[in-house]
C-alpha cells in the first residue's frame, strides 16, 4: 500500500500506490517500465529461424539455431514474473506458423518463435490482471509475421481470441476529442489492459493503433542516448498518446553481428551498458520532464523497474491535465 506521502513500497503494485495527485494524469504522462521483446526468455530450439532472412536457409541446422537463440535472447523472465517486478508495458511480437496442424494458433517471436502459444500467455496476464485491478497493463501487438496467405481471417481470428480471454477489462481507445485514460478512469470502469494492435485496418473500440517506438538502432549506448535525445526533442512536451522510450540495444544485421555471437555475448553487452542508460534517463528527465513507456532488455537488473516508477513524482509539470 502507499505511504501518506505517496512512495511506492511494491513494484509489484506500483500504480496503485502512487500520489492520489497523479491519479488524474492522462497515462501517456505517466513514467511506465516496458519490456522489449518481452516474450524472448522462450524461444522453442525446435523453430524455424523467423528472421533475419539472410538466415532462414539454416533452419534445419541446430547450431545455427542456437545462435540464433542466443542474439535474440532479450529477457530472461516470464511475463508473471516481469509483471510482478512492476512492468506494465509488453512488446508482443506475433507470428502464424506456415502449415502448422493447428492453424488458430498464434505464437510471439523474435528470430525464432516461443514454445507457449499467445492465447496461454494472454491467460497468465488476464489471470494477474484479475488478481491486480489497479495496474494498468499495455499490450503492444505488432509485426504479424507470415499472415500474408489468409491475412484478414488470421487478425480475425486473434482479435476475437483477445476480446475472449480479456473480456472487460478491456480499455476502449479513445479518439482525439475524448479524456485520455488515467489511472483513475481505468479504476472506476474496471478496465485494466490496454491493447495496441498494430495493424492499419484494425477497426476494432476494444484495440489502440500502434504506439510509436523510439529506439536507437545501436549496439553503442552513446549512439542510442543520442538518437533518443533527438527524437524526444523533436516530439516536445505537448505532443499527446503513448510513446515508447527504447533504452535497448540493437544488434548489427550484416555480418558484424558475429562480434555478439562469437566473442561478446550479447546478454553480457546488454547487461553492461543498462547503468549507463539509467543514468542517462535520470539525467534527461531532470532537463526535459517528460516520459511515457521506458522499455528495456532485462528488465529485472540493476533497479531498472524502481528507476523509472521513481520518475512519477507530482510536480506541476505531470499533474497538468
């Protein structure tokens, strides 16, 4: 529960703590831990290589897989676990499985695909939902690898497949001339999970449009810090909606990414450099006093989660309406 003075003392239920003065902020004004590629802790060995393409010849090979496995291995936590450590935001990768015998089946991705199937995961969430009302979690859909052959039936297929399992807790997305949801409208609705479905001809209430992603396209923390500082620059404080700060690193896509997965592990490279790129955070919010959705690779190291819910402090700046 919160303090007289609003200090979070759970990350497990943060939002529900924080001062009643930002109870009323439009969430986009909210500082809210994110994952990145937030399904990769499971990657299925047995896979065909997803991306990239140059790569997608050595299925058959095992090592190559491995490799595979091992660049794109991003978190090393479940979903119930990384929403007990407090993130709330969850970058869902999908992809249909060409010829798979069972064809309404969906699975998240990144180079290879996941063991679980998507519907499984959605009913982990919905299950901590249920047991957190107050947290307001976002989900991030996007890509929707091989849906090329029976496009509109598929979307169909997983649109009513989330109106299923999340039901009412579903927040409507909202359009530029209604409220924003906070975390107040949220609570007395009953609406707990936001969905953003990234698909242009999605007409759905219950699915937001996809939410734009800042990320520095970078193995190097300076050049992510830089690109971020431009992007956010050009943005400004009074722009509205959800937006994605990507703390995350990128690995090459030409040859050089065998740097990472021969000589210098990439977990070990995202590890050493996630300080680094706290420490920027802080610096930047103290300059420029806007955040929305922070989103990083392993989430559970070095005080990332608490970093940015410490950002939620009520100042003139974030309780404005």
């Amino acid at each position: 529960m919160a303090t007289s003075t609003g200090e979070v003392t759970s990350n497990s239920d943060w939002m529900s703590q924080l001062a009643p003065e930002v109870h009323d902020t439009p969430l986009y004004k909210l500082a809210i831990p994110g994952s990145h590629d937030s399904t990769s802790y499971d990657l299925d060995i047995n896979s065909a290589i997803i991306e990239p393409d140059e790569l997608k010849k050595f299925s058959p090979i095992l090592c190559a897989r491995e490799l595979v496995r091992t660049a794109a291995t991003t978190q090393d936590v479940t979903i119930t676990q990384q929403l007990d450590a407090g993130v709330r935001y969850f970058d869902l990768r999908i992809a249909h499985k060409t010829n798979d015998p069972e064809p309404n089946k969906f699975y998240f991705y990144h180079g290879l695909c996941t063991r679980t199937d998507v519907e499984t995961v959605f009913r982990d969430i919905n299950d901590w939902a249920e047991k957190h009302p107050k947290e307001i979690l976002i989900l991030a859909l996007s890509h929707f690898k091989d849906f090329d052959n029976n496009i509109e039936e598929l979307h169909q297929t997983l649109i009513e497949s989330i109106k299923t399992v999340f039901g009412a807790k579903l927040c409507n997305k909202v359009s530029t001339q209604d409220p924003f949801p906070t975390l107040k409208s949220c609570w007395d609705k009953g609406t707990n999970v936001i969905v953003s479905y990234d698909y242009s001809a999605n007409q759905e209430p219950e699915l937001w449009p996809g939410i734009t992603y800042y990320y520095g396209n970078s193995m190097d923390p300076a050049t992510v810090e830089s690109k971020l500082e431009s992007e956010l620059r050009m943005r400004g404080p009074d722009a509205q909606g959800f937006f994605v700060c990507g703390l995350n690193l990128t690995l090459p896509e030409d040859f050089w990414v065998l740097r990472y997965i021969f000589f210098d592990n990439p977990t070990n490279v995202l590890q050493r450099s996630l300080p680094r790129m706290l420490q920027w955070l802080k610096q930047q919010y103290s300059q420029t006093p806007y955040m929305n959705i922070v989103a990083s690779d392993l989430v559970t190291r070095d005080d990332f989660v608490s970093t940015v819910v410490q950002l939620n402090k009520p100042t003139p700046k974030c309780v404005e309406a």
